[in-house]
C-alpha cells in the first residue's frame, strides 16, 4: 500500500549517536557537490543498509504485536503466515547486521577490498527516491546468480540509494562481498549503461523493492494504465526475491530522464 510521506522524512534515520552520524557521514552532507567514487559510495552503503536493518527489526516486532492481538482467534495457516514473515525478517536483521559490519570494515580500509559499486549523476531531478537494500539472484541478463540454494548461503547484499541533490538525480548501487562469491559484482555489470534507458532501469530495480521506494505524487497522477500496469506487476514480482520468472527485470517505463552528467564504477 501505498502512503503519503513527506519528501524530507523519506529516507531519514535516526540510528546513530551524533558523534558517529558526523564522523562516517560527514563526506556526503556537508558538501554541496559530492563525487560518488568508492569512499563515498560505501558511505552511502552503510546508510542505506542500516535502513534496511531497521525497518526488518520493525517488521519483526509487528509480526509478535499481530500474532498477540489474534490470539486463539487466529487460524493455523495465519500463524504460519506470521511466523513465517517473521522468521525471514530475523534471518534478514542477522544478515543486515553482518553486512554493516563488512561495510565498515571497508570505510576504515584503504585502499578498498572487494567492495563494489555503481553510481550515476543524472541531469536532471529523478521522480522517486528509494533507500535501501536487497540480495540479488537474478542479473538484468536473466543470469540466475546463486550456485547453491539461497537458504545455504551467506548473503552479499546490494545497497541502494537513489534520490535528489542539487537539482540532480543520483543513483548509487554498491556492497562489500565475500571472496569467490560474486554476485555483487555480477549483477552491477550486467546494468546496462546506455544512457537513454538507465534511469528507467534503476525505476525497475527499485521497484522490485517498492517498500523502500517513494514516487513523486504529480508524476505518478500523470501515468496512463500501461504504465500503472506494469508498476503493478514490478511491486507483486519482488523482481529479485526468489522468483523463479526473472521477466519483470526487461519492464522499461519511461521516467522522462534521459541524460546523464557521469558515471562511476569499480570496474574498467
């Protein structure tokens, strides 16, 4: 479900003491041009996974809350639902926190290691923002990107923070992964980077997400039903949750962005 939220209280958290907010957040906040190369964008990393992290300890205590206010009204299979989401959620704070810890680990080694990363200045301002993160299984090439079942493996997610500044449009995808596994990696490369369709595709893979994702009111109120279609389908795909059909990754909705100032990348 959708909901109104105020632009400035988007993707604000509150999750670190001041002291620790200024020192890892200082070189995206206080400067009016910021260039996403590597430092920064494992900054933005940190952000956007601890959102993440948060809104899954959210998610958690409201599935306790919905499970004592059913009580014995509730039947068997809902309570398989709830302590089904609720498992996940906690399977999801645990992997959040070890991500964060490698993403720090990354901000305090120089040069970085096995740290990945995308980012891209629009010329224009973006109609949705989105913070967050995910793990990828399915590359934009329709590559399934897991070697062994999901559930067996440590997670390497990817975060996300795409958004406004100045009067521009970013979009920053990056993560620290393990060695030998490269999902991270492969799912970065296979963005495709024409500039006429990429953010169009970065509006694909945040929808697939689309609990992290806030669209602009006026823009959507403007969207025809193809296109409100097609954003139905993204939003019920999950796109890179464990789907076994991995189509919902071609959808290309026109945002009406086509122009890009730089790109930035980790690999040549």
């Amino acid at each position: 479900m959708f909901e109104r939220v105020g632009i400035g209280n988007a993707s604000t958290f509150l999750g670190f003491c001041g002291e620790h907010d200024r020192e890892v957040f200082a070189a995206i906040e206080t400067h009016d041009d910021v260039s996403f190369g590597p430092d920064t964008s494992v900054v933005v990393g940190i952000r956007a996974i601890a959102l993440e992290w948060y809104r899954k300890c959210v998610l958690a205590e409201l599935q306790q809350s919905i499970k004592a206010e059913l009580g014995e009204q509730a039947s068997h299979e809902k309570n398989q639902m709830i302590a089904w989401v609720e498992k996940g959620a906690r399977q999801a704070i645990e992997h959040n926190l070890e991500s964060i810890r490698r993403l720090f680990n990354a901000f305090h080694r120089k040069p970085l290691s096995n740290f990945y990363y995308l980012a891209v200045e629009f010329d224009a301002r973006l109609p949705f923002a989105c913070t967050g993160a995910f793990e990828p299984q399915w590359s934009l090439n329709r590559e399934y990107l897991f070697r062994k079942d999901p559930m067996r493996v440590k997670w390497n997610q990817v975060s996300v923070l795409v958004g406004n500044m100045q009067g521009k449009g970013y979009a920053i995808l990056c993560g620290s992964q393990r060695y030998k596994d490269h999902r991270i990696d492969l799912f970065l490369k296979s963005i495709g980077l024409d500039p006429r369709h990429l953010a169009s595709t970065m509006f694909t893979i945040c929808l697939g997400h689309s609990e992290n994702c806030f669209l602009r009111e006026s823009w959507f109120d403007s969207l025809g039903q193809k296109e409100l279609d097609q954003i139905s389908r993204l939003i019920h795909s999950g796109v890179n949750e464990g789907i076994n059909d991995p189509s919902p990754l071609e959808t290309r909705i026109d945002i009406g962005v086509s122009g890009v100032n730089r790109i930035m990348k980790s690999w040549v």
